[in-house]
C-alpha cells in the first residue's frame, strides 16, 4: 500500500502543471508535446459569434449603480490596457479580469461607446494570440515568464502581459518589457506626461500632448532600450493608444478634447470612472482612430524599425507594416504572428483557430483587403 501510493505521487508531481493549467491560459506558443499534455485537460467553451454594433450610440451614464466601482481582489486579473482594467473594476467585465471574446465585445462598446469595428477587430486580435481558443477565455493581464529559474508550467499563462505579440515598448504609462514589469502603471512616467501636459496642452491632455509625447516614449525607448521593437502590429497599436485617451477618456458630454489630468490618472492608474461619467457621445470607429494616428503621425513621423541590441541603433524595416498599408497589418499579423505561434494546430483547435480568424477579418469584408485563406 505504502509502495502504490509513493508512486502515484510522481505521475501527480509531473502533471502538476498541466492539471494547473488555467482555463485562460494561451495555447499560443505551446509545443505539440505541451499540446497533447494540456489540450485534453481543458473543457470548451461555447463559441459565439462575434456581438454587432449597439442600437444607441448616444452618450450615457457608465458609472452607474449597476456598475459600481470596486478594488480588484488578490485573485482578479488586471493588466496594461486602462480601458479593459477600468471595465473589470466596474463590472461591465467579469471583475476578475476573465472573458471571452464577446463579452469584451459588448463591454468596450456598452462602457466605451467604442465603434463595432474596431471592437471586434482588436478584442479578436489579442485573443487569437494571447487567450485560449478552445475554452474561449481571455486574461487582460496574467503571467507571462517562462524564463525564470525552473518556471512552473503554470507561470505561461499568456493574457495581455504577453510581450511582443499585442503588448509592446514605448506605451504612455508602462515600462517598456526590457525594463522588467510592462503592466503596471509607473508613476514616473506618468509624471512626464503631465510635464508634457503642462507644456503643450494647457495642463490639459490633448491632440498636441498626444503627438508629442508619442515621440518622446519613442525617442526615450530608442535611447534607453537595446531590445526597443517598434514594427507591425506594434507601430499601429502604440499610435493608436495615444488617441484613444481623447477619445474614450472624455465625458462624452464634453467636447473640449482636453482631458483632464485627474481623470487621466483615475483609468490610467486606479481603473477607474469619474464620478457620473457618461461614455463617448459618438461611435469610435476605425477610421475615427485612424484619423488620429495620421494626425499625430504628421507631427514627428518615425518608421517602423527597432534597435539592433544597442541603444540609439534605430533602423528603419522596411517589410513591417505601415500607416500607408492597413491590408499588410492585417495579412502580416495573420501570416507571420499568428502562424508563427500555431505551427502545430490541428483538430479542435485547428478548427477554433480558423473560426477567430474568420471573426479577426470580418471587419474588414468590403474593405478591399484579401481574407487570408484558412489555416490548414
Ligand atoms: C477592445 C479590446 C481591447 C484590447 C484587447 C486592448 C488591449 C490593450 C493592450 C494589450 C494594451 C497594451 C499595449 C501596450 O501599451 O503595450 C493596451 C493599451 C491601452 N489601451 Fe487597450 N485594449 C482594448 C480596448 C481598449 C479600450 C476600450 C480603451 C479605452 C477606453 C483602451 C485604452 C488603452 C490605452 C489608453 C492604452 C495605452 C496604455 C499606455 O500606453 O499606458 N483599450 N490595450
């Protein structure tokens, strides 16, 4: 007796990871042994289509009593994006920081007025390469370090933290990931930012705050960080974050396009509304954000490139994606990111892989981009 049960400890001991998993934990990455280990630990979840655009576009009160504001418990999830974290903090998420694809659908377009389009564009993107495609559940944070000394298995669970794939250098308010912690809020960059407020915007955040300081996080990164990568997707989604604050971070009663700086730190730092808050009084669309990104783009135009291992070694990469060729965003992240993650998909993931990519282009249908056929 004493024999049997010393040795089912050491099947226990090996599996101890794989039954850990954690049901938001990306299968992006994984190798086809991980694969077989996890994949028949996990229980599906029911795919849903993506949620359409809302019947009301106008603005509303989002900090309302069904939402009230709340701190996030030791087990809640929360990381890089104040726009999701704010959303978990309110409960128009599931407050410990856990969705799937069509409740952050819903959330960001209910709590942000946030445009159909760009909603299901950028909730599906970040899931084909950070969630879990066969439980259909998304972490907006979560760990991310496989390479600490003797990482437990459960240490790579993906979610937004996840460097490189969504998450990237030169943010406003995170370190970039050389620096160690790229989620959490960092106050002296904050502080910069309302130097800069000061300076170019009345005190206030605004179109030419957003400009300026877009190119300072990229010239503080060129001159700081050896490993700085700033190509596709990244390139778009760091332009892009900096209008989104104008657009999203404003009571949509007001149409000043100066955001003030308390309210700026209560998403940014505390996930948190303003007191009667009420969301964007317009639909935010991709062309709406893109309008924004050329904008500020104009004012300091840098290219896509990366350090080479030193800093200030900055060079231009012309095969990244830039702002003249959206359909290459798209194709790239497809065939080069996402394809790069998944070499060994087949079966039901295979087959969940195909259908979030199908959800990830539906925007674009009429757009003139090619769908990228499925994976096979
Ligand atoms: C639609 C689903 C969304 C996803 C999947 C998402 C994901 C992310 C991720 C991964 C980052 C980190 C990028 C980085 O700085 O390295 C980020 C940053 C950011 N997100 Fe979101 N986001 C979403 C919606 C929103 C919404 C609705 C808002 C505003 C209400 C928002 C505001 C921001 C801002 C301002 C940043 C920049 C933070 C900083 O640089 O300090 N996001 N988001």
């Amino acid at each position: 007796m004493r024999f049997f049960s010393h040795l089912s400890i050491i099947p226990l001991l090996s599996l101890h990871g794989v039954l850990a998993f954690p049901s938001y934990g990306t299968l992006a990455g994984l190798s086809r042994s991980e694969l077989e280990a996890i994949l028949p630990t996990l229980k599906p979840g029911v795919p849903e289509s993506p949620p359409g655009p809302l019947n009301d576009t106008s603005a509303k009160l989002v900090n309302d009593k069904k939402h009230p504001w709340k701190p996030a418990g030791k087990k809640d999830i929360r990381g890089p994006c104040p726009g999701l974290n704010t959303l978990a903090s309110h409960g128009w998420l599931p407050r410990d920081g856990v969705a799937t694809p069509a409740q952050i659908v819903n959330a960001v377009q209910e709590g942000f007025n946030m445009g159909n389009d760009l909603a299901v564009f950028v909730t599906y993107a970040a899931h084909l390469v950070d969630g879990n495609l066969i439980t259909n559940l998304l972490s907006i944070g979560g760990k991310t370090d496989r390479t600490g000394p003797n990482p437990p298995p459960p240490a790579i669970v993906g979610g937004l933290n996840t460097h490189a794939v969504f998450e990237g250098d030169a943010s406003t308010t995170r370190a970039d990931f050389f620096f160690g912690d790229n989620h959490s809020f960092n106050e002296t960059l904050f502080d910069e930012l309302t130097a800069f407020s000061n300076k170019f915007g009345g005190g206030f955040y605004n179109l030419s705050v957003a400009a300026e300081f877009r190119f300072q996080r990229i010239q503080d990164s060129i001159a700081t960080n050896p490993q700085f990568d700033f190509i596709s997707p990244r390139y778009f989604t760091a332009y892009a974050e900096s209008i989104f604050p104008l657009t999203f971070f404003i009571d949509g009663r007001d149409k000043s396009l100066h955001l003030d700086m308390n309210v700026a730190r209560g998403f940014f730092q505390n996930s948190r509304f303003p007191d009667g808050f009420f969301r964007s009084n317009t639909s935010i669309t991709l062309d709406v954000i893109g309008g924004g990104i050329d904008y500020i783009f104009s004012k300091h135009p840098v290219p896509p490139g990366s350090n080479n291992g030193t800093v200030n070694s900055y060079t231009p990469n012309p095969n990244s994606a830039d702002f003249t060729q959206f359909c290459k965003l798209y194709t790239d992240f497809v065939n080069i990111t996402i394809r790069g993650l998944y070499p060994n998909a087949k079966g039901a993931l295979l087959t969940a892989l195909n259908k979030n990519l199908e959800y990830f282009y539906s925007p674009l249908v009429g757009s003139g981009c090619p769908q990228v056929p499925p994976f096979v």
